[in-house]
C-alpha cells in the first residue's frame, strides 16, 4: 500500500536571494505574482527576468475570462521555466498557464489527457493552507458555461515548490489568520481521510500540532507589530 506519493521536490530557502542563486533565476525565467512582492523581494535582485502581475487582470478567484488573458499576455512575451509566487488564486493560474501551451481555459477542461507541459514550473506560496503548492489541482469559475469545477492532470504538478520564510514577513495579519486556520483545518481533513495512511496522519498530528502551539505562543506573546 502506497504511503505518500509527492510528485513536486520541496525546496526551502531563508530568503528570495538564496532561492534565485540556488535555481540560477535569469534570463528565459517568467515570475507570475502581484506588484507588491516583485518589487520588495525580487526587483532588488537585479535579475533580467520578465514578469507579470496578477492584479492587472482582475482580482478574487480565477474565472475563465481571467485566465484567458493571462494566457495569452504571457505566451506573448514568451518562457523556458515559470514562476508563481503568491496565493492560492496565482498558483491555481499559474498551473493553467504553464501547461496551457496557448490553448484557451475552455479547450483545457474540455481534453485535459491532451495536456502537455513543456517548459519548467516551480511554485513559491505565500500563505499556508491547502498545500495547492505539491498538487495538481485547479479551480476556476467558468463563467461562460455558468460553473465552477476543478480538474488536474499529472503536467500540471510543479517541478519543484519552494518556502521561503522571509515572504510570510509582510504577510497581512489577517491573511495569515485565515490562511492558518485554514492549515489547521486541512490536517483535521486529511487526518480523518478514508485515504489517510500511517504517515499521512503523523504528518496531519504534527501540522495540528505546530499551528495550535503557535496561537498559544500569540496568546502569550502577541502578534507583534
């Protein structure tokens, strides 16, 4: 019987410059995030790496019309590896788009076996929660058929996904509230799981047990500034 299967390597690095030495981040690499992070962690950097951001095309959760733009603004500009960096709703696109191959949202859900991904892809999240990083699935609202569904296949996993502790520093406080909760709610999810297995449920303990020690060290301590 299978324990755990994790298709994604898992990297973890202090900040975005180890991260950029380590993955030699250059020329070819495409970073898919919103405004605010390029700026603070990654333009410093100097690298000639091409971007885009999210927020100029829409906020909240992807929706079809959403992502058929970001598609085809990036297919335009053109990259070898893609790089997400963010929540929840860029690494849900981000996995559309890297394995796009220019096709439309629509053409994606209707022959996903087609799906083929050719260029490199890491995930950087930014908040913790549902481990979206080392899955293959996506959620997007599909407005022009009036549904919201989720569909994977097995290019549309990350090569590598990477924690970078320095980017949960400017994290909104109710950002990481929610997100945390949401953590917390996932290991009591996967721990109860008629799928769990042995390890499975000591990686689920050990979740619940390092997020509720951290609320009692907050309660003690307090959130800081």
């Amino acid at each position: 019987m299978k324990e755990i299967v994790l298709k994604t390597e898992l990297h973890r690095f202090e900040s975005c410059r180890e991260f950029a030495e380590e993955f030699s981040l250059g020329r070819g690499d495409f970073i898919l995030t919103i405004r605010p992070i390029y700026e603070k962690y990654f333009a410093p950097l100097g690298l000639p790496l091409k971007s885009l951001f999210v927020e100029d095309f829409g906020g909240g959760e992807p929706t079809d019309v959403m992502t058929d733009k970001i598609i085809e603004a990036v297919m335009a500009l053109g990259f070898e590896r893609l790089i997400a960096v963010g929540g929840g709703t860029i690494v849900d696109i981000a996995k559309i788009v890297a394995a796009s191959g220019g096709k439309t949202t629509d053409e994606l859900y209707a022959a996903p076996s087609d799906i083929r991904r050719e260029a490199g892809f890491i995930i950087v999240p930014t908040t913790c929660g549902t481990g979206s990083e080392v899955t293959n699935l996506v959620v997007v609202d599909q407005t022009r058929r009036g549904t919201k569904a989720g569909f994977g296949t097995a290019d549309m996993y990350a090569d590598d996904a990477v924690l970078i502790p320095e980017l949960l520093k400017t994290l909104p406080r109710d950002r990481g509230t929610t997100s945390s909760i949401d953590a917390f709610i996932h290991g009591i999810e996967s721990y109860l799981s008629p799928k769990a297995t042995r390890d499975s449920q000591m990686f689920s303990r050990e979740a619940m047990r390092l997020i509720l020690n951290g609320y009692l060290r907050i309660e003690k301590e307090g959130c800081g500034p």
